[in-house]
C-alpha cells in the first residue's frame, strides 16, 4: 500500500479541480474555467465547474450539488483553482455561501485579478475559515490563460495558426492553400471552439470563402465571433454570398464608412474604423469583452499580429512548393534576429505526412 504524504494529498485534489474546470473551456468565455472539489476526511463529497456564461460558478455548482444530494459539508475542505469572487454579478458571491455552508478550509490555487471580483481570500479568512493560496498556481494560470492575459492587459490571448509545407509555404505560386493538411483538421476545430473569437482578411473571404465555425467535433462546442479585417470594405460588395456572414455575430474592422444598405439586410454585423493591429486587440476586448483571439489569416495578417501573439500553431505537410506564398513574407528580419517562442507541444499525425509544432511564447512561461 502506497501512503501519499499531506502535499501530495492536496495537490490530487487541486488536480482533479483543474480537470473539471477543462469542461468548461469554449463555454464561459470571458469568464474563466473553474474547477472546485469538496472533500472531508479524505473523501471527495462533492464537484463542480462553471458550466457556461452567466451560470453557477464552480464552488456554488459544487455547493449546492452536495446540499441537494442531502450532504453535510460543514468542516469540510475545499479545492478551487481560482479565487472565489466576493460580489454581486451574473450570481450572488461564492464566499457568502462558503461561508454559510460551514466550510473550514479553502486551497486556492490562483488568486483572481479582477478587481471587481473583490478580495474573496480575505473575506473568508475574516469569517474563521482557512485560506492556503498558490496550490499549483502555474497549471491553474494555464488553463484560464485568456483569462489572465485579458483582465491584466486589457488585449485578448493571441493564437496563431497556419498550414505550411516544409519549406514554409502557405500557398501555390497560383494561390491555392487547400488542403496543405488534412488529418490534422480537427486539432484547428477544436482551436476555433476554445477560442472566442477567430480573425482572417478580406482576402481569405474572399478567396477561400470560409464558414469559420466549429465542425468534426463529437461534443457539441460554441462557434467563435467571426472578426474580418477588410482595409477597403471589399467585402461588403459580395454580402449576400459569402458564408462568413450566414449565422454567427460577425465584426468587420476597415476604414470605409458603411452604411445600412450595404449591409443588404445581413444582421449581426458590428464594425469599427480601426485597422492598427494592438487598436484592434483592444477594441475587442474593450467593447466585445472577447478574451482570446484564433488569427487563421494570410501571410499579410500573419506577420501584422506575429508581435502580439501568445502561442503559434504550425501544422505542416510533408510537401515541398519552392516558389510560393510564404508564412511571414511581409517581414523583413535577418539571421540573428530573435524569435521570442520555444516548442511548447509537438504532434505527429496518424498518416506520418502531417505535424504540427506548438509553440509559446518565452515571457509566457
């Protein structure tokens, strides 16, 4: 028989909140995925994650599931991965039902940076319950990172995703992208779900005439908020056709000044006379709450939000092209410039002529 020791012992129970809290990434955006677990002499009670926008959060869902099942928690322990918020919002504060149930003790692996959110560890510690903060704060952070990024820096979490070839090459010399990977699809899919918001240029929109949602998915995931970055207004000319503006909200960033017909009846659609890239970031964020950023443009839009993105998904095909439409052909760097980004995560796909490379930015750990 193996004995885990106390540390040990509080970092399974930390663990098993981080997974449940994955259940909700896609779903709670602008909010953070939250896990919480409540335990009592060594037995887990009872679970619960912040399902969806504007619903319970983890410790109240995790709370009340124990109280309705019939369950005495008073002098129990809880594991929740981000600080419980003290205020009134979508929900009533979770340190007032915490501290009504009679829990005695809370591990909170992050503290929340939301000043709104109020100073929920001080308000239990001052009700007689015991606050342990920083229980694997770093794995926590990573799993509600669009969350961190945004409420600290007032821009959404960036990521970058592109389907080269082995020379880096994103197009034919006749423009043609599809499909420079096939097997790997479903991993971009699952992008799209996670993230907020996907971006792409008029010229994807107009060229490829992509829907942007999320399909090849088993579970049932939210579509993103489609942003379109058209200089010109080109794409307000061919409205009616193009499948980006068929369902999902979708928000157009140019310089023209358009009016209601040139809408053509289409609803949904917000836009904004910014085109600077970090104007763009904080507009979304600002006026769209979006937390995180899926860029899925060509070359051009690429190397524009190349400075601000967090993470960078490379899928590459086992092709050669030569000539061509390269990744980041709209910079100019030289041998020793720095890339600021390390191999995160590295894949190989199922047929052995696919891969794809993940990689995170350095100041992001």
């Amino acid at each position: 028989m193996i004995f885990l020791n106390e540390d040990k012992v509080h970092e399974r129970f930390m663990k098993l909140a981080i997974v449940i809290a994955k259940k909700g990434i896609g779903f709670v955006n602008p909010n953070p995925p939250v896990g919480a677990v409540i335990v009592k002499d060594g037995k887990i009670l009872s679970m619960g994650y912040h399902k969806y926008y504007g619903g319970y959060h983890a410790e109240r869902d995790a709370i009340l599931s124990a109280l309705n099942a019939g369950i005495d928690i008073s002098g129990s322990t809880m594991y929740v991965t981000l600080e419980p918020c003290d205020h009134y919002g979508k929900t009533p504060p979770c340190t007032d039902l915490i501290i009504q149930s009679g829990i005695k003790e809370v591990y909170i692996a992050c503290t929340d940076p939301n000043p709104i959110s109020g100073n929920g560890a001080e308000k239990l510690r001052k009700n007689g319950v015991d606050v342990h903060i920083g229980l694997l704060e770093e794995e926590a952070r990573e799993l509600a990172k669009f969350f961190f990024k945004s409420v600290e820096t007032g821009i959404p979490y960036v990521t970058l995703k592109y389907a080269a070839t082995l020379d880096g090459k994103i197009a034919d010399v006749n423009g043609n992208s599809k499909w420079i990977t096939d097997e790997l699809r479903k991993v971009v899919h699952k992008l799209r779900s996670e993230h907020m918001a996907v971006l792409v240029g008029a010229g994807t929109v107009i060229k490829d005439n992509p829907t942007l949602n999320v399909r090849f998915l088993k579970s049932k995931k939210r579509n993103p908020i489609k942003v379109v970055l058209d200089k010109r207004g080109v794409i307000f000319e061919k409205i009616k056709d193009l499948n980006v503006f068929q369902g999902e909200k979708v928000i157009v960033f140019t310089e023209k000044q358009v009016s209601a017909p040139e809408l053509n009846g289409v609803n949904g659609v917000k836009i904004f006379n910014v085109l600077e890239p970090i104007e763009i970031l904080k507009t979304l964020y600002k006026e769209e709450r979006v937390d995180s950023v899926l860029v899925e443009g060509g070359s051009e839009i690429f190397s524009q939000f190349l400075p601000f993105a967090d993470e960078i998904y490379g899928f590459y095909g086992l092709k050669a092209l030569g000539k061509g439409k390269g990744i980041f052909e709209n910079i100019v760097n030289f041998i020793d410039s720095p890339f600021d980004f390390s191999i995160k995560h590295f894949k190989v796909s199922k047929n052995k002529k696919e891969f794809l490379v993940v990689m995170k930015r350095c100041s992001q750990g």
